[in-house]
C-alpha cells in the first residue's frame, strides 16, 4: 500500500499534529521494540470473553476503528482472529504496518488509510468491533457513528468501547463524552462481560475520567 496525506478528519489540526508526532517518533523505533505488544485492560478483557464464550478466533474478523500503532490489531491476529484496522495518520498507519511485517501477520491483518467516520458499516458485518478512545472526537457525529458500529456487530459478537467523560480538562472544542447511561441505553439486552467507570491522574492537575465495556450481543 502506498500511503499519501493524512485524512482530514473532524478533530483540529492540532490535535491531528500532536499525535502524529507520537508516530513519527515511534517509526525510529527497533524492530525489537515494535515487536512487544501492550494492548491494556480492555483487550485483555475482549480475550478472555472469547475464550469463555468458545468464540473461533480463527473464524473471528475484527474491526478496529481508530487503530493508531497497530497493537491492538496485531494481538488480535497473533491470537488467530483476521482484523481491519483504520487510522487516519500517515504515520500511524506506517507503524502498524511495519508492526505487523515484524510479526508476520501481514496475512491477518489490513491496515487502511482513512477516517473513521463517512463511510458505511454493513450491519451484523463483524465479530467485534472495537473503538476505542476515538468516538469522542467525531463531536456530533459521535453517537450516530457509534451507534453503526454497535449495529456491525454480528448476532454473539462483542463492542469494545472506552471514552472520556467527566472530570475531564477543557477542550476547543469539547469533545463528546458518550456518559455511563448513554453507552448502557445503546447495549440494551447485551450481556456485559465488563463494565466500569474510573479516573486517573494523568499528570498534576489533570484528573480524567474513563467509561468503557467489553459487551456481547444476543445470540
């Protein structure tokens, strides 16, 4: 794949420029570095529900929306499942894709070039579908996309969701928190293998919170 410009997307150019900045970074990387995975609690967590449930990771296809390094794809493809990941930075989608050539997962896994929004989700399409701190920058749009995204997911399959909410700092312009009540009222009837709320101090004065679920849908 050849890579061009970054994608426009709703959120400001300066945001946009900020992590760009991580990825570019990360491109200076080892192979040995960019070898070891850190997917976090909510991956782990989509993992052992599959496990628990007798999910076939290797009939398991993914979507990831917002997949920045590539991590969270490559975990999923080590475990056998065959993943679709979108990132709108150029350098994002360089790191995951020399992620994923590291580890030979270039069979399992597709990495695209896009937004993450504008473009549809056939319903019941996947087996998970996974956004994760992504939605909330889509403004208005954050709830009708995450709602095609809940729909994706196929009759079994699971949502893996995190996002902010309050407390939370001040952006220009504010982000759309999806609130505890919200994320609940759109899973009605989904078995929660994973629900939770919490806040952590990211550095001196900037408490933020977090809702997130790893939910499945009625069979």
């Amino acid at each position: 794949m050849t890579l061009g410009s970054n994608v426009r997307v709703p959120a400001p150019k300066k945001w946009m420029d900020g992590w760009d900045k991580i990825y570019s970074r990360m491109l200076s990387s080892s192979d040995d570095e960019l070898s070891q995975i850190d997917v976090g609690p909510r991956i782990q967590q989509l993992e052992h529900a599959l496990a628990i449930t007798e999910s076939d990771t290797q009939n398991t296809n993914i979507l990831e929306l917002g997949c920045g390094g590539g991590s969270v794809a490559c975990y999923l493809a080590k475990i056998g499942c065959q993943v679709t990941a979108v990132d709108a930075l150029v350098s994002a989608i360089a790191v995951a894709q020399r992620r994923s050539k590291i580890l030979k997962l270039e069979d399992k896994v597709e990495f695209r070039l896009d937004d993450m929004d504008g473009w549809p989700i056939e319903p019941e399409s996947y087996n998970v579908v996974i956004a994760l701190q992504c939605l909330q920058y889509l403004f208005d749009r954050t709830i009708s996309r995450m709602r095609e995204a809940i729909a994706a997911v196929k009759p079994g399959g699971f949502f893996v969701y995190s996002g902010n909410i309050l407390p939370h700092k001040e952006t220009d312009p504010p982000i759309r928190f999806v609130t505890e009540e919200e994320l609940k009222s759109e899973l009605v009837g989904w078995t929660f293998h994973g629900f939770g709320i919490e806040e952590r101090i990211l550095k001196p004065g900037d408490l933020r919170g977090y809702v997130w679920t790893v939910a499945r849908k009625p069979v």
